[in-house]
C-alpha cells in the first residue's frame, strides 16, 4: 500500500490497522515519509479522529521511534507530572523540589516554551549557571544522590513527537484529542515513568476551552496511559486567568522560589501541594492523599523544600545563592507600570492567553523555535479576577530590553484585562475530575 492510499483511509473516515499506524509513524520519524503527506494524514486525523484502538497503537508507535529512559537503577516508584500547557504555570519549578524532599525522586525531562505557554527548561536556564543538558548517567547519579534532576529531553526519546508536534504547530492540526493524547503519554512513557500524575487546563488560556472537552480528553489520557501499563491519574485546574503572578523565565523563578519559602501565590501553592499530596500517594510513600498533603505542607514549612531546590540547582551547576537572594537572577534592563486608568471598579476577566502573548512581546517568549529570548522579560501581574481596582492602581509591572517592546505589550496586556462596575466571582481553581 502506497502513503497516498494511507491517507485514503483516514480522509474517507475509516480505521487503520496496528501495522498500518507504525508505517505511518516510524515512517514519519525515520524521514522517509514527507512532511506534505505527514501533514495530510495529520489533518484527516484532525477532522475525522481516531478510534480508541487506533490511539493506542498511535501512542506506542510514538515510544518506539526512539529509546525508552531506563529509570529502573533509582529506588521506588518515578513519578511523573505533566502540565497540558498555561500561563504563569509555574508548578513544575515548586513540585520537583517539594516532591522530592518527601521522599519521591523525581527524574524529569522537559520542553521549552513555544507561542504563549512558557517552558520548564527556559525558566530553569535563566539561573545563573544552570545545566539543562546532562549525561544520562549523570542524571541518573544526580538522582540517586540529591534526589531531583531536570533536564532537556535528549533528541533520541520520542522523536516522532518532536517531528509531529513541530509539524502540527505549523498545519492547525494541535487542538486533536488523539493526537495530544498521543504526545503527553509516550512522551512520558519513553522518559521512564512508572505513574503519571497529568494537570488538564481548563479555560480561555487552555487548548480545551471548556470542561466537558477537558473531562474528554482526561478520560482519554488515563485510559490510554493505563493501556500502556502506567498508573495515571488527572486533575482539572483552571487556566481562564493566569496560575501565578509571574509570566516571564526569571519572574517565574523568583515566584517559584517565594512558594517555596511558603510566601507564594495561594492559588500557585494551592496547586502545588494539591498535586504533591497527590504525586506522592502515586510515589507509595503516602496511603492517603490527607496524609500526604500534610507531608507536603511540612517540607514547605519547615524549609526542607526550598533546602532541596537549593542543593537540586547547585547540582546542576546553577547558583544556589537565588534562593536567598533573587537579584542574583537576571532582569530586564526597562520596566514600566502599567495602571488602571478608567473608573473605581472590579476586574472582571483576564485573558490568559493574551497575558502570555503580552509576555512574548517583551521578550519572554518565542514565536518561532530558533527566536531567542530574553530571560529578564516578563510581566508580574498585581491584580486578579474578582481585584477591586480605583484609577492610578497599578495593574502589572513590564519587564522588557526596549521601549518599543513596552509600548507594544503594554497594548496587548490591557487588551487582555478586563474590568467593569460589579464584582465578579473568581473562577474556581480546580474543575471536578
Ligand atoms: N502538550 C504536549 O506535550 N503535546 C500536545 O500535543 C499538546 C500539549
Ligand atoms: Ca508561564
């Protein structure tokens, strides 16, 4: 069967067999399928779905282009977490720390930030003297001793998902529950984890706009993971307005640090000892999700938690000296502040995409995969949904190198805040699961 009559099968809405889907894969990843008729079955995939066999066999021929991390020298169970993409989502920087002073190591690999959602990697980067890039027997090592390490993804783990993904970011094909489906979970499987622990975004800022797509497309990731033999379980949290207060590399460290010295955001840190409560019953050294958020709160309190962070970033060669003390972090060289200037009222919406891609204007992010960023820029948000705001309050602070770049941003930002007369509800942070 030729590629043409492939992608016949999925255009004209039928279903392919097991052997058909690792052609179509491994054939992506291996280079000798063209983009062009890659980026046609994609986008039958898009508009016709797959079934749920099809999205299995799809996900473990996504793990088998590539090695499969082999965690299986580090005591216990590795668990991993995954964010399906926010704003001001900083959970990752808290939880690996948080996590791993409990008890559970954590050896993860993460992304960079492309269009409006920020990368783990990019905000660890902008620590003065940061590895990002280590050995797998490093990483290993560096678990086994300190009992966290954060890395980039080697190239050789899952690169049909790199292809696919960069491919569908340039084709509309992203929003496709099979298809996200298929790159959070053997992403994950191919790093080596045991349970996966999965926050689904709900709202505005989110792939899925409203809860019942997002209920959909949790149901699917557990079912899929489960069906691969990982133990995975998924929360909905909201993503109508941004996590934290931060949007921006640097920014995001210094509230991540603040969280962990138990001065953060209280819907950051809500989040972060909600699934830390919950990382750690998957990791087997809580039975009960009570008793583990207890645990959690304690290494917060007790400083146990920011003391990991600290030895978890000199281990990777960055300055531990951050957590004490946040003007060793970068900043950009211009701010400004932008302030309300309408009548006494409320904020009654933020929209967080906007927010991210106000970001982006500074500098903080990337439009394109080889545009560099700034790791100063960002924004610090002062108000959220429900802040009661009178003319001359100051609604955010922009971080940026130029004043063309403040200029532009400023516009976008306001654009994306909205306020009125009546107070309005917050949205809830979590949605049920
Ligand atoms: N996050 C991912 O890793 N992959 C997707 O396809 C969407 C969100
Ligand atoms: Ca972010």
């Amino acid at each position: 069967m030729t590629f043409e009559e492939l992608i016949e099968i999925k255009r004209d809405g039928s279903e392919h067999t097991r052997s058909q889907i690792d052609r179509i894969v491994l054939g992506y990843a291996s280079g000798e399928v063209p983009e062009y008729q890659m980026s046609a079955w994609l986008m039958a995939v898009y508009l016709n779905g797959l079934s749920p066999d099809e999205t299995v066999w799809l996900t473990d021929a996504m793990v088998r282009s590539g090695r499969v991390v082999d965690l299986s020298s580090i005591p216990g169970i590795k668990v991993d977490k995954h964010s399906t993409g926010g704003v001001a989502d900083t959970t990752t920087l808290v939880l690996a720390p948080l996590v791993a002073a409990c008890g559970v190591p954590i050896a993860k690999m993460s992304g960079r930030g492309l269009g409006h959602t920020g990368g783990t990697l990019d905000k660890l980067e902008s620590i003065p003297g940061m590895r990002i890039e280590l050995a797998p027997e490093e990483f290993l090592e560096q678990v086994a001793r300190v009992g966290v390490a954060v890395i980039a993804q080697s190239p050789d783990i899952d690169p049909a998902d790199k292809k696919m993904y960069a491919l569908r970011d340039v084709t509309a094909t992203v929003p496709s529950v099979p298809l996200i489906v298929g790159s959070i979970i053997s992403k994950k499987v191919a790093g080596g984890a045991d349970a996966i622990l999965l926050d689904v975004k709900v709202g505005s800022g989110a792939f899925m706009k409203t809860e019942a797509e997002a209920r959909h497309l949790a149901a699917e990731l557990t079912r899929v993971g489960v069906a691969l033999g990982r133990d995975v379980h998924c929360v909905m949290s909201d993503m109508d307005q941004p996590l934290g207060m931060a949007v921006g590399n640097a920014l995001e460290v210094a509230e991540a640090i603040e969280t962990l010295r138990g001065e953060g955001p209280p819907e950051l840190t809500e989040l972060c000892l909600d699934l830390a409560g919950k990382m750690l019953v998957l990791g087997g050294v809580a039975t009960d999700y009570a008793h583990a958020r207890r645990q959690a709160e304690e290494v917060l309190a007790s400083g146990a938690a920011i003391g990991m962070f600290e030895r978890w970033v000199e281990a990777q060669g960055g300055d531990p000296r951050v957590a004490s003390d946040l003007s060793r972090l970068p900043r950009s060289a211009r701010t400004r502040e932008v302030r309300h200037v309408n009548d006494d009222g409320f904020v009654t919406g933020m929209d967080a995409e906007g927010i991210g891609r106000a970001a982006m204007m500074l500098g903080a992010g990337r439009a394109t995969t080889d545009d560099v960023i700034d790791p100063g820029a960002g924004l610090q948000l002062h108000v959220r949904v429900g802040t009661a705001v009178a003319s001359d309050d100051t609604l955010a602070t922009l971080h940026a190198a130029s004043e063309a770049q403040l200029d532009a941003a400023e516009a976008r930002l306001r654009a994306s805040i909205r306020t009125g007369a009546d107070r309005v509800e917050p949205p809830p942070l979590f949605h049920e699961v």
